[in-house]
C-alpha cells in the first residue's frame, strides 16, 4: 500500500476545541461567530484564546507558512504557495496571531 504525503497530512490529529455545550464552547462560539461577521483581527485572537487553542494554532499556522515560504524558490509554483499563504493569513488563526503580533510591537 502507498500513500501520498496528502493522504499522511489529512490524518493528523485536529486542534481540540472547548467541548461542545459547556460556557467554555459557548464564548468560543459566540466570538467565533462574531469574527465571521467582522473579520476582525482581536476578535479571532479572543475567540482562540478562550478556547486555550491559541498556541496550538499558531504553531500549525507557523509551520505551514513556512513550509509554503520555502517552495517559493519554485518558479513554477510560486504563485500557488503565493495564494496558499495569503489564504492561512486570512484564516481566524492568521488574523489572531496578526492582532498579537501587532499588539506586542506596539
């Protein structure tokens, strides 16, 4: 049997979220909510750090960027992992760690 490195990455473990029905899930819903509607950047960051996901996200999030900066150096696909990139920026994650980044450099 083969498999692809698409098949390995669809199969890792997700991120765990506050368990569906306690408060901890219902502020996370709430703000969750509310950055769809908004997009805005403290809103996400609120809505992961309620979830004490934060961390988590951010590391997959870093780690996927970086993996797409460095196949960048392919011409070829440069626009593809261009696009890919900018898409995890406008994840609810991209914006949390956005709103971090820029309040700490404040």
């Amino acid at each position: 049997m083969v498999l692809d490195t698409k098949t390995i990455m669809m199969h890792k473990e997700p991120i765990k979220v506050p368990e569906k029905g306690t408060y901890k899930w219902q502020l996370f819903k709430q703000w969750t909510d509310e950055f769809r509607s908004t997009h805005a950047d403290h809103v996400a960051y609120i809505a992961l750090h309620l979830a004490g996901v934060l961390d988590p996200c951010r590391q997959k999030l870093n780690t996927l960027v970086q993996k797409h900066t460095q196949q960048l150096r392919d011409s070829a696909q440069a626009n593809r992992h261009s696009r890919a990139i900018e898409r995890l920026q406008n994840t609810m994650t991209g914006a949390a760690v956005s709103y971090e980044t820029n309040f700490w450099h404040q």
